[in-house]
C-alpha cells in the first residue's frame, strides 16, 4: 500500500487500552476520533494534526504528530501485516509503548 493508497483513507487503530479511527487526510494532515481512550484521552475526542510520515518499505510507515494536549506520538504502521507500534509521550512526561492493530475502514 503506497502512501497515495493511504491518502483519503480512514483505518481502525486497535491498542488495547486505545482505540482510533485514523483519517489520512493528506501527506501532511491526519484527523484521528478515539473510540475507546480508557484514561488517556476522553471517547469521542477529535483532533487533526499535522504529520510527518516517511515510507519505510512498501506497506510500512513511520508517522508522528504533537497533539493539543503536548503528547507526542509516533507510530509505526505495517499495513501489510496489521500490525502498529505506537509510543507515546504524555504532557507529564510519562512514555507509553502501546502494540496492536491496524486496518481499513473503507
């Protein structure tokens, strides 16, 4: 899956304790709805950010952004094999390393 396949797409993030929907809006913005945030973030909560994402192999990306909040996440998405690794930063500081899965909605 090329990063143009990405674009325009929306993926359901599964982490356990943290569930997504992923809107890949463009190479450069995201829209993310938490569907279930356990108590990290309140359910329901939407947010777009600004993203860097870089093309690691073909169906692997390396994609950041910093939230309102101040967190900071970094994940990496193996859409050929639906698996994601995500580590995040919360505004305090505290480091989180969240694994699961990823795949379309649409």
């Amino acid at each position: 899956m090329s990063q143009k396949q990405i674009l325009g797409h929306r993926f359901l993030a599964d982490l356990g304790v943290l569930t997504l929907e992923i809107h890949f809006e463009s190479e450069e913005r995201m829209t993310f709805t938490v569907i279930k945030g356990g108590e990290l973030v309140p359910d329901g909560h939407t947010e777009t950010v600004a993203v860097t994402t870089a093309e690691i192999r073909p169906d692997v990306y390396l994609t950041s952004w910093k939230e309102l909040s101040g967190a900071t996440i970094t994940h990496l998405e193996d859409f050929e094999r639906g698996l994601l690794y995500s580590r995040i930063t919360l505004p305090d500081g505290t480091p989180l390393a969240l694994t699961g899965t990823i795949g379309p909605l649409d």
